[in-house]
C-alpha cells in the first residue's frame, strides 16, 4: 500500500516530509506539484498516512489502525475532495460540502484531520476563494494535501500559505532499471517508454505496457521509410492516410521526432549505445541511406515547427502536408 519505500526517486522531498513529523512540525497545508505518474499522489498519500499512524516515526508502521483504515479508505479522519463524476473543474459546492462541513469537527481518533484535494489546480476561482477562508484561519489539527499538475492555476494567496513540493522528472535510466525489474520489460521496450515518458515514471509503466503504443512506434518507423521511399502519388496517399491517426498526432509527431534524432545520432556516431529505439537499428540505418545529416537536421527542426503550428492554428490536414511534402525534399 502507500508507503515512501514506494516512490522512486524525490529524496529530498521524502526527507523533508519525514523530517516533519519526527520533529513535530507539521504545517497546515502542502502542494505536490508534478507531472501526472510523477510520484506526487503517491507521496502525498504515505505522507497522510504517516501523519496519523500511530508509532509516530516519519514513516507508516502499516499495522495499526491509523494505518489499515487508510489503506481500506475507510479512516474517517482523512477526507478527500474530487471533481464530480463528468466535471472539469472542482466547483464551490465541494468545498462547501465537503471541507467547510467537516472542518470545525475535531479528528475522531487522530492526530490529524487530513484533507487531500486532488487536481487541486481544476478547482476555479470561487471553490479557490471559499477554500482560502478556511487556509487563512484553519484549526490546529487541519492538515491540507494539495495534489496538483500545474500549480500556477492556484491563486497567488492559496500558493503563499502553502509549503510547495515539486517532484522531479526520472531520468531515463532509473526509470527503464524499475520497468525491466519491477515489470518484467525488455531493455529496449524499458528504454524507449522511459524516453517518451519525459522522466514520469507513471507515464513510462502505461506506455511499457500499452500495445497501442506500441504499435504506433511501429507505424511511426514504417510510414517514415515509405515517406522517403514513395514517389508523389504514393505521399498524397500517404498524407491521407494520416486521418486516422488525428486524435494522437502530437504522440505521433514526438515519436516520429526522436526517431530523426536516432537517425542523426547514429549517423554521427556510428554506434546504437545512445539510441533510443534500439530494437529498429536496421529502420534507422536505412533511413539514413535515404537522408544525410543535413536533411535530419532539417526534419528535426520541421517537425518541431509542425508540433507548434497544430497547437497554435490546428489546421491537421494542411500542417501534416506541408512536413511531409518538406520532408520528402532533398
């Protein structure tokens, strides 16, 4: 169950947390800030259940009641604040209902009484000023878990009555040793879903995992050879084709991006120790029998620009044309 020996990674964070509770010097309310599968939930979840647990060092015992009640959901001094089922957003009636309405009732059994807001940055800016009245003036036994993706979203006076935690980006290393020991993955499958990942190791577990993405790295590696190889009635269709692959095409253009980058570096260097789909070495040897160094340096640069114009105009059809048409160019 939740437990620090569980996150991988965040030292210094797990030290700071521990640290407080040996000491007795809890603060009011913390933020866990990160990317999702980051570790943030995971910290901020043992840190709750340390808080409570009942043999008071800086980690959970598992054992007493503090604990297994916890672990089942059922501690009835530690209360969580979600979207409803279907909302964006975490609305005031949340924070009416749930922490304004439980907040003057001392902790039954408990230390503490925790309160753990999930997606904390979602909730809008009257849920954020009816929780500010609590955080200004809250009781001694309040603790408040603030578990957050963007915490820039929060009003500047939530931000400065919080302690801020921001978990770190793994690097891909550490994460590909957990995915091959932890998950049974082959090294190479490890590494190119700890590359993707962008240091979540969270992140990294899905995409190891997910055959769907597997099979876009593969259709990623396949329609960049027939890119170069194809004449220009085979590119029109190509381009085409790429409809069906709308709804992901920033994964789709990540993963075409990084193989460039393979491509480049193998075209240096020579050597496969630095690539990060080292179970295609032959795809990357052929595309750089198709292209040069000067020409992957000009597709890494032009698929950049096309990850940005998607975002800044979203024209699909025309964007994806004009990288693939530029691509083709010799």
């Amino acid at each position: 169950m939740y437990d620090f020996g569980a996150v991988i990674g965040n030292k210094s964070i797990i030290k700071s947390l521990k640290q407080a509770v040996e000491h007795k010097r809890v603060n009011h309310a913390y933020i866990f800030d990160g990317l999702k599968g980051s570790g943030r939930k995971t910290l901020a979840y043992a840190f709750a259940k340390t808080l409570n647990c009942k043999a008071g060092t800086g980690s959970p015992c598992g054992s007493c009641i503090s604990c297994k009640t916890f672990d089942s959901g059922n501690n009835p001094d530690v209360i969580f604040v979600k979207r409803s089922e279907g909302e964006r957003e975490i609305k005031i009636d949340a924070v009416r209902n749930v922490i304004n309405k439980n907040i003057a009732v001392k902790p039954y059994s408990n230390r503490y009484k925790v309160f753990i807001i999930e997606d904390a940055d979602r909730m809008n800016t009257a849920a954020q000023n009816a929780f500010l009245k609590t955080l200004e003036e809250p009781p001694y036994f309040a603790v408040f878990l603030l578990i957050t993706e963007n915490c820039s979203k929060l009003l500047p006076t939530v931000l400065s009555r919080c302690q801020h935690f921001r978990t770190e980006n793994l690097p891909a290393e550490e994460i590909k040793k957990y995915l091959v020991s932890r998950l049974s993955v082959s090294d190479a499958a490890a590494y190119t879903a700890a590359v993707y990942s962008g240091g979540s190791i969270g992140r990294a577990a899905e995409l190891a995992l997910s055959e769907e993405f597997g099979a876009l790295c593969a259709s990623v590696a396949e329609n960049t050879i027939k890119l170069l190889e194809t004449d220009l009635i085979g590119l029109y269709k190509l381009t085409a084709q790429m409809e069906q692959y709308k709804d992901n095409i920033e994964s789709y253009l990540d993963i075409m991006y990084l193989l460039y980058r393979d491509c480049l570096v193998y075209m240096q260097t020579g050597s496969t120790a630095a690539l990060v789909r080292q179970d295609i070495t032959d795809i990357i040897s052929r595309i750089c029998t198709l292209t040069g160094t000067r020409r992957l340096i000009r597709g890494c640069s032009l698929i950049e620009d096309a990850l940005e114009n998607l975002r800044r105009y979203g024209d699909f059809q025309l964007v994806i044309e004009n990288l693939f048409f530029k691509l083709k160019e010799k």
